[in-house]
C-alpha cells in the first residue's frame, strides 16, 4: 500500500498538493483532485485520520455532556433524540459523543476540558438554565453549538425548544373546563428554563379565572422529587384535584404518591415528554410533548449551519406542544 509521497512521486504532484487535493480544498482544480482520487483507489491508499484531521485542524467530534447519577445518564427521553442527530451527523463526517459528567465535576467544567483542549468541533447542550454558564462560555470562545431550551442570555443563540408556557397554560385551562378548581402543580427547580416556563404557564392560567396559586410544590425533576412533591400537596389542608407535572418522571413520582394516600384515585394528574413507561404506568399517564416528526434531525441540521457560520438569530425553533391523552387525566372530579 502506497504512503503519501510515493502517491505524490508517482503522480508528479508535491505532497502538499495531493494533501489538499485528498482533503479537498477548492485551490485545487477539479481535473487535479480526480485525478489524485482515482491514483489514491489504484494504489490503495487510506490517508491518515489523526493527520488528517490535524491538517484540516478539525476534531471531527460533536459533543453533548449530559448529567449522570449512578447507573442513570442524564433524562432519558434525550437519547432518543441524540441518536437520531448522531445519525445525520455521521453523513456530514461528524461523530457525536456523549460525555456523562464525572461525579465533582460540572458541565462547565466539562465543556472547558473539550473546548479548551480543542477536542470538539461543536457542542449540544441540554436542560438549559435560565442563566447558563455554558452558553456564556461557549459564546466566549466562539465554539458553535445549540441548546435543548432557552435560556435568558442577552445575546442570541441557537435553539431548539417547546413553547411551555403554552402548553401547561392550555393543560392548567382544560382541568379547569373538566371543572377542577384546585389543580396543584409538581414544579422543577427554577432556575432551570423549561421548569420556569411550565409554571408561569400554569400560574398565569390559574390567576386568569380567579384561582389561588399557592397549590405548587418545587423538588428535583426526578421521580423521587415527584413523590416527595407530591406528598407535600396531599397534606395540604385542601389538597388538589389535579395535577399538572413539570415531567413525566415527576408525574410517575405523583402516582406512588397518590396510591398511598386515601382518595389518590381520584385526583388526575398530566406530565410532560411523553416517556414511554408512562404507557404503562397504572393507570397510563396522560401526558405532553414537543411537536417534530424528527427532532435529532432538527438538532443535527442547526449544528451544521451553527459550524457553517449562519448567524445564531436565524437558528431557532419553538415548537408547539402537542397532548397524549391516556387515562389519568380523565379521573371523576367529586365536588363533595
């Protein structure tokens, strides 16, 4: 198998010309750069990927850094979407990592250690806070990216996200045309966009028709935080009807709660990210989601134009939310 210089002697050609020519760079013209490849197929040559990517000085690597407990990587409705971006990735010759952060370290963290030691190309961020370290380094450095969520930032970024507000503001509005007055909501910590989003969505709801506010419980967005939240809002002296979840593991969380408790089985409760154990859940939850036929795609295709240079305004997308309609919405309301 021939090496670079013995392809570039047999040629004619300088080495740094059958370089380019291979790595296709548009100095050299079309008749050269065929030419090249097709000797480079004769002689089976396979050009160096560590050089290569040296040369071109790109990493080739697209990472996302996602939180991680023991024997748990980061939100599980998240993979889905990071497969389906890892495939349309890899057809632009990108690879897309997923970095679980070390227990004592954080994402920032994380993020310097890629970017600083020049290791990634491009970063995706997930579970945005509403004032995000990440995205002020990021944006420091100059690296493209683009978030899972909003963020607060007084400059522009890349995005993908659902419109919360809107969606729990419209499943705050149908409890209350089924004719629920005490809906409670399961809130995430604040300082976490989506989690600020879906609670004025349901705070704005509730003070619209004349309704108290004061039936809302914050904890982790976990299925522990869930039942512990849950539990907070059945010791209330008047304690719910309903239940509108910031996600889908608090809302599963709510469920344990609501079996341990006399009368739980008439309280309906509605989560968010349509995970698929909600299905199965007793009884199946009814739930929300971010409308998209194929969100990796979406995630993948901003990336690209984020490295090509487009400008950050002009990359992002809120979409609607959509309801799943199972059984636990759909509890009877005693007015008793």
């Amino acid at each position: 198998m021939a090496n670079l210089k013995q392809l570039a002697q047999s040629l004619g050609l300088s080495i740094t010309t059958v370089s380019r020519a291979l790595d296709g760079y548009a100095d050299v013209s079309a008749a050269t750069r065929e030419r090249v490849l097709a000797a480079a197929a004769t002689a089976g040559y396979r050009p160096n990927a560590s050089a290569r990517r040296l040369r071109k000085q790109r990493a080739e690597l697209v990472a996302v850094t996602l939180p991680s407990d023991p024997g748990h990587i980061g939100p599980p409705h998240f993979l889905d979407m990071l497969s389906g971006c890892a495939e349309c990735l890899a057809g632009a010759g990108l690879n897309l990592v997923i970095a679980p952060v070390p227990r004592g370290e954080s994402e920032l963290d994380l993020c310097r250690r890629f970017v600083d030691g020049r290791r990634v190309d491009a970063m995706l961020l997930v579970r945005t806070r509403r004032h995000d370290e990440r995205v002020e380094f990021l944006q420091s450095r100059g690296i493209p990216f683009v978030t899972n969520g909003r963020t607060e930032s007084a400059v522009p970024h890349p995005y993908i996200d659902g419109d919360g507000y809107a969606g729990f503001h419209a499943a705050t509005r149908r409890f209350q045309d089924a004719g629920h007055r005490r809906i409670g909501h399961i809130a995430g910590p604040q300082d976490y966009y989506f989690a600020h989003a879906r609670q004025r969505g349901w705070q704005a709801a509730m003070q619209e028709a004349g309704l108290g506010t004061d039936l809302c419980a914050e904890a982790a967005p976990t299925e522990q935080g869930g039942y512990i939240a849950a539990l907070d809002l059945l010791r209330r002296p008047e304690r719910p009807t309903a239940l509108v979840c910031a996600t889908d593991e608090m809302a599963i969380g709510a469920l344990r709660a609501l079996r341990e408790v006399d009368g739980g089985e008439e309280i309906s409760i509605v989560g968010h990210d349509d995970l698929p154990i909600g299905a199965f859940a007793s009884p199946s939850l009814s739930t929300m989601r971010m409308t998209g036929e194929n969100l990796g795609a979406n995630f993948a295709s901003l990336l690209l134009r984020a490295m090509a240079g487009e400008p950050a305004d002009r990359l992002q997308e809120l979409h609607a939310i959509e309801f799943v309609d199972r059984d636990s919405h759909r509890r009877p309301l005693r007015t008793a």
